[in-house]
C-alpha cells in the first residue's frame, strides 16, 4: 500500500501484464463504487514507466434536507411557484416498485411537507435519493425523484407544469393516441421537441410544431404508457403512464440541472466527440412493466468539455470511446436547478473475448452477433473460427441485451454468466428451458476468454385458414406454453405474420421434454378482425428440427356482451378492459380477446374461441382462476353464439 503525495501523486512498480489498482476510503470524500473500487490496467511489456488516468474524487455532498428519520422538501411548479395541498408519497430510491401508498404527506401553502416514513410504513432509509408519487388536488399525478442538493435546507421538487399563464394542451384527443404542447418555464413553445412512446423502439415518435404541439397517432394499445420528451440545450422529460387519450396535456421543460466538465483520456488529453450516457433506471411504468435502464445522452465539444442536462435524480455515467478509453461512475446524484461539476477520466478498457460453439456438436459457429441493444456501437460477430472480439468495453457488470444471433438459432448461453438465469438452465417454469434473453459477464482487464453455447431452432412451416378453407392472409401465428395461457416468452417475440397466401414460416426454440402448441389469431397484436382464434394440439420439438406443413384454422367466433358495474355501489364502470381467457389454457393472453367498456359500462366482446372460457375484467392475472369472484364469470360457448346480458363486477379501482 502507498500514498499519495501533497499534490496528489502516486507512483508504484509493477510487472508488466494485467493489474489491478484499488482506492482506500479518503476522509470526507467520496470514492468509487464501493461495489467495485478496482482499477483495471495493462503494463506494456518492455515499457519502463507509465501514466495511468488521474482518480477523480469528489467531497461528500451534504444532505441538509435530510434529518434523522426525516426528508424535508418542498413541491413547486416549473416557475417555482408553491403548490399547496399536494399529496406525497416517498418510495423506494431508485426505481418504482408496486407498493402500497398507505402513507402520504400533504403540502401546506408554501409547498413544503416533511415525511417521516415511506408510502408503505416503512422506515426512510439512509439514501442519497428517493423516487415519489406527487398527487395534486384535481387528481393529476406525477412520478418524480428527489436527489441531494449540497448545503440546501431543504428539497426541491419541481414538477413539469405551469399553475398560472400557462398555455392550454389539446381538447380533441383519439383513444389510441398522445398528444400535448411543450413549453419552456415562462410559458413560450418549444418547436423541435421530440416526443417518443416508448422509447426504446425506434417508432412511434413526433416533433413538436411551432406551437409546441405534438400528437402521436396510431398507438398499439391504449391505457398508460411510457412517454418521453427531449430536445437539445434542455432536461429530457421521461412520463411512465401517461394515459393514451388524455387531453390537456401540457410539459414545461428548462435547462437549470445539469452535469458539466471534461472528458480527459489516460494521458490526460482532452477527448473530443465522446459519447457520454447517463443511467436513471431502472423505473416501473405505469402500465406495469419495469425500464432495465432509461439513458439520457450528450457528447463532449472539440475541446472535451461537455454539459449533459439531465432530470432531478441518481445515475449510473458511462462512456466509452474505442482506442482512448472508457469510464463507468455509480450512484451520481444531482439536485433540482444543481449545475454539478463533474470531470470524466477515462482508463483503459477490458478486451472481451467469447467463443461460440453449438451447443450440441461443439462445433465452432461463425457469424453468430452479440450486442448491446440500447447502445448499438457496442457489438460483435464470431468468425470462422467461432471467435468473437470486443474491445475497450467498461470493467464491471455488462448485459449484452440483444441477441442478433444468427439465423437458424434460438437459444445461448454461458457458464462465465454473472446471473444464474443467463447460465444453462434445463428446468424453468412449467419445466420450459427458457435461456433466450440477454447474458450478462463481470468485465475485468486479463479475463479470460469465455464460451456461448448456442442452440438451433425448430422451423414450423404452414398456413393459416378460415373456417371455410381459405387461407388468411395478416393473421397472427403464435406460440403458446401449454397450460399456462401465456406465450413461451412472456412477450411476443416469436410470433409471425401470414403472407398473402396465409403460409407462415416461424423459428422457435426447442420443446425438449415439455410440450407447447400454435396459436393462429385474426389479425396484428391488439386488433381483432372477422374470425375467433384457432389452435392445433400440443407437440414436441428439437434442435434443428423442421416441421411442413402444419395448417391452423381459425373459428367461428362467439360474442359476449355484458357491463361492468362497481361491486358495492352497483355504478357502472366506464373504460374497463374486459377479455376472454382459454379454460384449456391452449392460447396466447397476448391475442385474447379484449375489449373497453363504454361510458355505460357495456360492453361487446367478438372474437372469442368456442368453448368453455373465463369472461373477465381487470385487474387480469396471468392464471385467469385466480380473478376475484365477481369479476370472472365461466361460459361455455358455441360457434356463432351471442351471449347476452353478462355482469362482471369489480372495484372502481385497479391494483
């Protein structure tokens, strides 16, 4: 062990080859992942000296706001005008996990609340941050997070609107659509605005016009839906349930919170044109599933510097710039109108190196491509030899979270994997090897080369009819994990689409021992055409298998029309979603029937399987027999049949 001298200088010998350097804790600063405080280095051979990146090190931040047992703060508009009568809930740092809001804490008329306990009754733990629910008096909701200000008295949490002078958001709004007007703290549009569902796909995104007005259209589905706004030179605005079909929608965006700094490489030369990510995730969304990771992104100026506006929160930064290094730094909060110096050195990255074989033959597979989904730059392909390189990756945990993969396979994966998920796993739910997700590898500078198994897939040939024997063109072909009503994947990644002569060609993974079937649905994901869903029997696979010739035929559907009423007061309940679910749990619950109960209640469900099924509303679970009494009813239906004159009944409000 050494130390530094007064100008903060260390030197040390070391033998030439792979390293690792590790900071003690230094008195009244703070250090690097306490996770993960190593250095990764390579000595040259030969070389007789060296100069690694410089150890950036920042003070402890003062956490004036947060007292004992206690988090003090204060919730205002974009104009930092006081918001009086407020209701706050704090949860959990870091993301949004489904808890109980039993507990919350209303503003009084300077916006200030003092919480001395998390929505759920528990104790407020010792955080540099908190994620919270902020409900105002005419029913609109925020999700918000708090982050430490140095030497602030209290916290600020400023929400995205304007209580006066502000302009009005659009009154004519579809079902299927999200739209709104974007303005700046003084009221003033914002052209040039991206507007992005979710964004992690690349549709499904607008600019907003001259007026700050956008519209996305033509949504998949309709309920809450992750939303994100961002514009150059300001604070990117991420919503994680704004309801589709909402109106007067109105976002204040500004540029008072931001990190800024340089971009230094090992040498300690300014890198120019660097990529920099910061990480607010992961975030439940509001219709239910959880954001990994939610990336805001800058890049450094000629001279390496940069400004990276950001939303109030804690980050995971992150860059990498191929051949001058790379940069991970955990847990970086930042406060409310906080301009947050903060320098990045780079250090010298891990070279990964993987070797792909088949997972049956071992033998090596050439031109099978690993990535990174959200950050595509970072990418492989195997070559002839089965060996895949990445250089200059980030020390520390990395999910390569898209697989590319290669034609004619379904499966991989590791036994160096971090997770034991991402490890071969033979038995999973309903005894499914699932092994089809991302995997994940504990990056260090030396590691050795590590081995991807891969596995074929099954090809399943055939075509889809109507009851009459003609083939259907743009119907769904889907498989289902038989017995559970649910795909094999919990999504919809491996179902196909008909051509015009109604054939379909799918690749699936391998059965093994446990046994799964098709589905064919009349038309795209969330649309529900003429005929109702057709399955054929449950089979078996294996690698590499391909099977012709396997027709579905769908059927003539049922009907079921009913209301949904409140299960003490007896009112009718408008907007519910209301489905049909496969007693024999042989179809898919992502082309189940469903439908939306009118401003009455009623509804009319079509394109229902005949047979014996669970006409049910919301909340759903994914084992339809466990929905409360009332709110599922079991009919046994007929080709054709119109069954009238059904009462679900439920609570006003979802879980």
């Amino acid at each position: 062990m050494i130390q530094t001298d007064d100008q903060g200088i260390y030197r040390f010998r070391l033998a030439s080859g792979a390293a690792e350097v590790a900071l003690n804790k230094v008195e009244g600063y703070a250090g690097r992942d306490p996770d993960d405080p190593w250095i990764g280095l390579v000595v040259p051979e030969g070389k007789s000296a060296m100069t690694i990146a410089p150890i950036v090190l920042e003070p402890v931040r003062k956490v004036a706001w947060k007292l004992a047992g206690q988090i003090v703060g204060r919730v205002v508009d974009a104009a930092n005008r006081p918001i009086e009568g407020a209701r706050v809930f704090v949860r959990e740092p870091k993301f949004f996990p489904v808890v109980r809001d039993d507990h919350s804490f209303v503003t009084d008329a300077v916006g200030r609340f003092v919480a001395d306990k998390l929505s759920d009754g528990q104790v407020i733990p010792a955080e540099p941050g908190f994620t919270l629910k902020v409900q105002l008096a005419d029913g609109r909701s925020f999700d918000s997070a708090l982050a430490t200000r140095p030497d602030d008295s209290e916290a600020t949490v400023k929400l995205p609107i304007l209580l006066a002078n502000g302009p009005k958001g659009p009154e004519q709004v579809a079902p299927d659509e999200i739209a709104g007007v974007v303005v700046d703290p003084r009221g003033k549009p914002l052209a040039g605005v991206l507007a992005h569902a979710y964004s992690w796909v690349p549709n499904f995104k607008v600019f907003s016009d001259q007026e700050g007005q956008f519209r996305i259209k033509t949504l998949p589905e309709q309920g809450k839906l992750e939303v994100r706004l961002s514009k150059e030179g300001y604070e990117p605005r991420e919503f994680l349930g704004q309801p589709t079909g909402a109106t007067g929608w109105v976002v204040v965006m500004g540029n008072t919170t931001s990190f800024e700094g340089r971009v230094v490489g090992p040498d300690g030369k300014p890198v120019a044109d660097a990529p920099i990510r910061a990480d607010s995730g992961p975030k439940r969304m509001g219709g239910g599933g959880m954001m990994r990771e939610c990336w805001t992104e800058g890049r450094s100026d000629k001279a390496g510097r940069y400004r990276l506006y950001v939303e109030p929160g804690i980050y995971d930064l992150q860059v990498r710039v191929p051949n001058a290094g790379v940069l991970r730094l955990a847990k970086q909060a930042i406060g409310t109108d906080e301009v947050r110096p903060l320098d990045l050195a780079l250090a010298s990255g891990v070279n990964f190196v993987a070797r792909i074989v088949d997972a049956e033959t071992e033998a090596p597979v050439a031109g099978f491509t690993i990535n990174d989904w959200q950050n595509p730059v970072i990418t492989g392909t195997s070559d002839a030899g089965g060996i895949l390189r990445i250089s200059d990756m980030m020390p520390g945990p990395f999910r390569f979270g898209l697989f590319q993969g290669k034609e004619g396979y379904a499966r991989w994966w590791s036994d160096a994997c971090l997770s034991e998920f991402t490890r071969f796993q033979k038995v999973a739910r309903f005894g499914f090897q699932r092994n089809l997700d991302g995997l994940d590898f504990d990056m260090q500078a030396g590691m050795a080369p590590v081995t991807i198994r891969v596995e074929r897939a099954a090809t399943i040939r055939g075509v889809v009819l109507d009851p009459d024997g003609k083939p259907v063109a743009g119907a769904t072909v889907a498989p289902a994990l038989t017995g559970s009503g649910n795909s094999l994947t919990g999504d919809t990644r491996f179902s196909v689409e008909t051509d015009k002569d109604g054939a379909y060609t799918m690749n699936l993974p391998a059965s093994g021992d446990i046994s799964y079937n098709l589905v064919a649905h009349d038309g795209k994901y969330q649309e529900t055409r003429t005929w109702g869903n057709g399955i054929i029997p449950p089979f078996q696979t294996k690698p590499g298998q391909v099977l012709a010739d396997v027709t579905l035929r769908l059927t003539r559907a049922a009907t079921v029309r009913g209301k949904v009423v409140d299960a003490v007061s007896g009112q009718p309940i408008a907007g519910r979603d209301v489905r049909a679910s496969a007693a024999d749990k042989r179809e898919n619950r992502y082309y189940d029937p469903t439908t939306k109960t009118e401003p009455d209640g009623t509804f009319t469900l079509r394109g229902i399987r005949p047979g014996e099924q669970f006409i049910q509303t919301s909340p759903f679970w994914l084992d339809a027999t466990q929905a409360a009494g009332g709110s599922s009813q079991t009919f046994t239906l007929n080709a054709g049949e119109v069954r009238e004159g059904v009462v679900l009944k439920t609570t006003t409000q979802e879980r």
